[in-house]
C-alpha cells in the first residue's frame, strides 16, 4: 500500500508542475539577475570599452534566403572557461550548411521578445516568451539578435513576425549572441 501512495503522489507531483505555468516567474521586462542582467551589462560596458568591428564579410550577394530556426539548430556548444568573466561560457561550432549562410540575406519569422525597449534591443526568437531560451525552456540557438536598418521599431511581446536582413554569425564575441540579422527590415506579420 505505501509503495501505491508514493506512486501516486510521485504521478500527482509530475502532472502538477507538467501541467503549471512556470513562465509567470521568469520576468524579462525585469532584468534583475542571471544571465540575460549579466548578457546587457557586459554588452554596455563593452559597447563603452572599445567597440568590436561588426562583421568582416563582405556582402556581394542580394540573393534572399528563407531560413527555418530548425536549419539554425545545426549547431554544438563547447563549455569553456573565460578568464576575465571568471565563469564558463558556451562557444558555438556551426555546421558546413549554416556556416554557408554567414553573410548572405535571409528571412526568418519568429517571436519578438523586447529586452531593453528604450534602447531599441530586441531578440527574435523560435518559441513564445514562455519558453524562450532566457527562462530555460530552448537553448541559445533559438534567439537571434536584431539590428535595424532604420529607427528602433516598437514590438509588443511575442509579436510574430517575420524579418530580412543579413545573418552574421558569431563564434567569439561573448557580448553578443550567436545569431545576429543585421540591416534587419520588417517583412511581414
């Protein structure tokens, strides 16, 4: 009888939190700790420092590729420790196939996800604010960051939609995501 209760009990505690909402405690528009507070001020304080050249591609081709956040997961992350961080950190290997696409114009929908409205910095992702990669619930080939063209335009969360622009990618540059669309221009809702 007792093994039957902690079975069932065991079973009610997983459908529990299977079946909860755990999103409503990962707060973006609060950024008070973890990695995304720490990704913000490591990317002000290096935009501050000394500013990294923003892509050494050249861009000779017009050709517009669609692109799907499930060819964009072609990807494996090495841990290695970073010295002046004092933490470790993950660094992306890209696949042939996505490597192939650094540079050249693409378009990708996805869910917008604010990060610091007033300066204009916002994150498209593959999946909802709910479980986006800053709660856990994707890894971080799942967000791509963008670069307008022109202005900062406004977007409400999980506003899916749909862009063009240039896919740099990043290997190295901590202070920066793995994707980056720059000259991003909204194409579509």
């Amino acid at each position: 009888m007792l093994k039957t209760e902690r079975f069932l009990l065991a079973g009610l505690a997983f459908l529990l939190v299977s079946c909860s909402d755990i999103s409503q405690f990962c707060r973006h528009s609060s950024i008070s700790a973890g990695y995304l507070s720490s990704f913000i001020s490591l990317r002000q304080s290096a935009n501050n420092e000394s500013p990294l050249p923003v892509s050494t591609v050249t861009y000779a081709d017009t050709t517009t590729r669609s692109v799907t956040w499930k060819q964009l997961s072609d990807v494996i992350f090495d841990r290695k420790w970073d010295e002046k961080l004092q933490m470790p950190m993950l660094y992306p290997s890209f696949s042939r196939n996505i490597k192939a696409l650094h540079g050249k114009n693409i378009v990708i929908s996805g869910y917008v996800i604010p990060l610091d409205v007033k300066g204009g910095m916002y994150v498209l992702s593959a999946n909802p604010n709910s479980s986006c990669f800053f709660c856990g619930g994707a890894g971080p080939e799942s967000i791509m960051a963008l670069k307008f063209k022109s202005g900062s335009p406004s977007f409400e969360t999980d506003d899916f939609v749909k862009f063009k622009g240039r896919l740099r990618l990043n290997e190295k540059n901590i202070y920066e995501l793995y994707y980056n669309l720059d000259d991003a221009v909204l194409v579509g809702k």
